[in-house]
C-alpha cells in the first residue's frame, strides 16, 4: 500500500511539473507574439 501511495505522488508530481511547464511554454508563446506585434519594420539604409 506504501508503494502504490509512493507511486501515485510521482505521477501526481510529474503531471504537476508537465502542467506547469506547458502553461510556461504559452507564455511565453504571447510574449513572443506580443513582442513581435509591438516592434516596428524598420529598414536599414546602407
């Protein structure tokens, strides 16, 4: 019973960790997106 009791906190703990890391990854995605949609095309004259 310990066992499974161990077993089931790393799979809850890991799909905790998967979770976060994916809300991260979206984020970070927006920011991106956001970012890009404030810069200005600027040319640059040589």
């Amino acid at each position: 019973m310990v066992q499974v009791k161990k077993l089931l906190v790393g799979i809850l703990s890991l799909m905790n960790h998967i979770t976060q890391i994916s809300e991260t990854g979206g984020m970070i995605e927006v920011l991106n997106k956001l970012t890009r949609l404030s810069m200005s095309n600027t040319k640059t004259i040589v």
